[in-house]
C-alpha cells in the first residue's frame, strides 16, 4: 500500500515495516497490561489535531532496528505482557502480518491501534490470529464531517466495515473517540455510541491543544471536566461500558 517512490529500508527487506518510535513501557495504551509501543510511519488522513504530524511523512525519524526491539522484549518477559503497534495508520503497511507474527513468535499479545480505513487488513489480521485487540478510532460521525476532520478522500463504508467487523469479532475491542470540539459534540457522541452497540467499549479521550499539528488547534479550548463528563452520560444511553481515558 505504501508508495514504491519511497526508499527501500533494512525492515523492509526483511518484509518488516520501518519502526519509526518505540516506547519501552506504557500502562494506558492497553489497558490491564503493561506493554511496549512501536510506532510505525505514514497516514492516509491529515487531521489538524494530529499529536504525531512527524509520522505522517515517515521520514523525520531514524528508523529503529527490529533486531533492537526484539532485544529488549526478550529482555523484558517477566514485565512486558504485550506490544502495541500504531502510527501514523499501521494498516498502510502490506508488511504489517509479518511484525504481528515476529512479536508473536517472541511470545507476546499483540494489539493494534487504527482508524479504520482498510478493513480488508483488519480482517486478515483477525482470521489469522494475529492480534489479540483493537482500538479504533471513530473520530466523528460518518458523513460529510468525516473528510473535513481528515482532508482527505474517505471511504466511509470502508470504516463502517470496520466497525461492523470488529463488533463481530472475538477479539479485545476498543472504539475511541478524541472529543475535538471542532468535530465532536454531544449529537456526534451520541451517533457514534449507537452505532458501536450496546456491548462495545467506547473510550472518549479529552482533546489537549497542546503539539498539535495546526496553530488553530492549538488555540482552542478543550472541553472542562464537567463537559466531559456530560459527554460520557451520552455515550452510555447506547453504550453502558463507555469511560472517560484518564492519563
């Protein structure tokens, strides 16, 4: 999927996509387990509150060897019980199986962050037994507002796919939601918690002005705390297991 003008790295010719961060330990990002972060390049959407704009382009960073990754898993299983692979949009890379399968073989769970764009990846990962969980952002209701968040051309069956799939799915599952006030209000809320199910977990994120990719979201101001919670007792009208992310 990722374009041939880019240049061919050393992941790449071991059929791994390039590492481009790596967090050694986090107790947010999968809740109940403590687990490694990798970061891989590249998205297809250019959201203006975006934390991570370096990773869009893929090449601001120095690649991380996997050989250095999987050193340090090997060193830490008594403490790491699983590795988070995000971006950037993980399911751009065609490689993406093969580094599910290699944090596998190591022993490990394997859990994947995504927005939803390629369900035909998503897919392939679940039936395989590649990945133990999923968070997947549904960043606002699917219509109009959708591409206006993104600045770009979106498949919004595409992520509805996803959606739908990942509802049907064995695996862990987490839709989430940063609640930009721009684009998430309490009707998008509301839309998104009846669309995931009654039996989803559905995570709303606090948006934090704070490196985000354009000026005017750094500007903005975020919902208080009153007004998340507010947020919340939308979302669990549809969706009892909805929670705020804290940290």
């Amino acid at each position: 999927m990722i374009s041939p003008d880019h240049d061919t790295t050393a992941s790449q010719v071991e059929n791994l996509p390039p590492i481009r961060g790596f967090l050694p330990s986090t107790l947010i990002d999968w809740p109940g387990r403590i687990a490694a972060e990798v970061f891989l390049p590249y998205c297809n959407f250019r959201c203006g509150y975006c934390h991570s704009p370096a990773l869009l382009q893929g090449d601001t960073h120095e690649e991380i060897p996997f050989a250095q990754v999987r050193q340090y898993l090997e060193s830490k299983r008594n403490w790491i019980d699983g590795v988070v692979i995000c971006g950037g949009e993980p399911t751009l890379h065609d490689e993406l199986p093969c580094l599910c399968r290699r944090f596998r073989d190591l022993g490990y769970a394997v859990k994947l962050d995504t927005n939803g764009s390629r369900p035909e990846m998503l897919q392939g990962l679940i039936d395989s037994g590649l990945i133990d969980g999923v968070a997947m952002d549904v960043k606002t209701v699917l219509d109009h507002r959708m591409e206006e968040l993104a600045r770009a051309e979106i498949d919004l069956e595409a992520i509805d796919r996803s959606i739908t799939l990942l509802g049907e799915s064995d695996i862990e599952v987490e839709f989430r939601s940063t609640c930009c006030p721009a684009f998430v209000d309490q009707e998008v809320v509301d839309w998104i918690a009846r669309r995931i199910g009654r039996e989803a977990t559905y995570c709303l994120q606090r948006f934090e002005p704070q490196h985000c990719a354009e000026e005017v979201f750094r500007a903005m101001q975020p919902y208080s705390a009153p007004e998340m919670e507010h947020l919340l007792e939308v979302a669990r009208r549809h969706c009892p297991k909805a929670r705020l992310r804290t940290g």
